[in-house]
C-alpha cells in the first residue's frame, strides 16, 4: 500500500487511524510520513515505513514509546506525542502538550 491510499482505507474503516513515520538516515532520527487526521477513532494503528530503491515495507510499532523513548526496559514508560515525536517522562505532561500540538500541522522535534 502506498502513502496516498492510507486515506482511503481509513475511509474504508472508519474504527481506524494510521499514522506512519519512516527512518531519516541523514539526521539519525525519525520522520513523519502521515499523520491522520481522525484523533478520535477507537483503534490506532502506528507503524514504521522501511524502504530502498526497490521497495517498501510497513513494520507495525507495538509499542512507540520504547522505539522513541531510547529508555532501558526498567526506567518508567515514556509517552511520545505522534504529531511532533516528543517523548514526554509523564502521562500529564504529555496530554498537556496535546492539546496544543495537534493544532498544527505535523513537525519533527530535533
């Protein structure tokens, strides 16, 4: 499946939400690729777009804090905002921050 079709299959099912991100060689971090715009559907489906020249693959992200969060397995969870890839220490900091942030367009936090 291609980026563009994502909004389709959203249309398609309307339970589901699909944000994407994909690796940014060049600065070591991460990127968005597609960020949706249904906040509020019950099942949200994150997942990491692997690629070369010849293909791509998605890679679903069980849990999106421990990709980002770079925290050992015993430190509290970490809660990463899917609009901007900040990683917040606190559940509240976090929903804080949320409000705000999906106001805009998606960006990436460096």
């Amino acid at each position: 499946m291609k980026l563009e079709q994502i909004p389709l299959f959203e249309k398609q099912n309307p339970d589901i939400s699909v944000n994407v991100i994909s690796l940014d060689s060049i600065k070591n971090s991460f990127f968005i690729d597609y960020l949706s715009p249904e906040k509020t559907r019950r099942h949200k489906v994150n997942l990491l777009l692997l690629s070369d020249e010849n293909t791509q693959h998605y890679v679903y992200i069980k849990n999106f804090s421990r990709l980002l969060g770079s925290r050992p397995k015993h430190d509290p969870a970490s809660y990463v905002c899917n609009s901007c890839l900040y990683v917040f220490s606190s559940q509240q900091a976090h929903d804080n921050h949320l409000e705000s942030c999906m106001k805009r367009e998606p960006q990436h936090v460096e």
